[in-house]
C-alpha cells in the first residue's frame, strides 16, 4: 500500500469530497481516466495525487486500486472587501488537505 497527500491545496473541501468520493475504490487507471474529462477544479488535483500516490509505490495504474481517498479541510485564508458606506464583508477561501491511499488490485476469486 502506498499514499500521496496534498496540503494546503486552495480548493474547497466540499467540492473536494464530491469527487473523491467517486473514485474511492477503483481502479487507478479507470479512476484517472474518468477524471480527466470531468469539468471540476478537484478532479484534475485529485488526479494528480492519485498519480503520485501509484508512483510512491512503484506500481502501474492498472494493478492497483484506490483504497481510500480523503479530503480534510485546511486552514482558512480571510480576506476583506469594501462595501458601501464605509464597512467591509468578508471572503472566506478554504484550503484543503487530499490524501491518496493505493493497494494491489483483488481478483475476481479473493475474499476481504
């Protein structure tokens, strides 16, 4: 088993999960094609942890599987912006923390 993880990336973690939860047991190789056409920010970093999490473990994508994919939530930066009359709202951007773990494929006949 080998794991990538990904600090302080400046995606949110909410729309982070969305996509990690999609590839959570795959195939590496499937889940890094299916990745690569969908349209969100997440999915082209979690394919890149993903990528690197099969290289840790010097592995080929099509012989191991996604064990576990993760997505923490990081600090937070604060920003202000001006608004009228004088006073200022904030701007939250979230950061997150994405985690990849990789284990060697099951066959078809083995058991958990």
């Amino acid at each position: 088993m080998s794991r990538a993880l990904l600090k302080f990336v400046r995606v949110s973690p909410t729309k982070a999960r969305l996509i990690a939860k999609e590839v959570q047991g795959m195939n590496a190789e499937l889940a890094l094609a299916s990745l690569e056409f969908m349209p969100n920010k997440a999915a082209g970093i979690i394919s890149k942890v993903i990528a690197s999490a099969v290289a840790n473990g010097d592995y080929e994508p099509e012989e191991v599987e996604i064990t576990s994919c993760r997505v923490d939530k990081a600090a937070v930066m604060k920003r202000w912006r001006p608004r009228a009359r004088g006073t200022a709202s904030r701007i939250i951007k979230p950061t997150a923390h994405i985690l990849v773990e990789v284990g060697p494929a099951k066959k078809d006949g083995e058991d958990a």
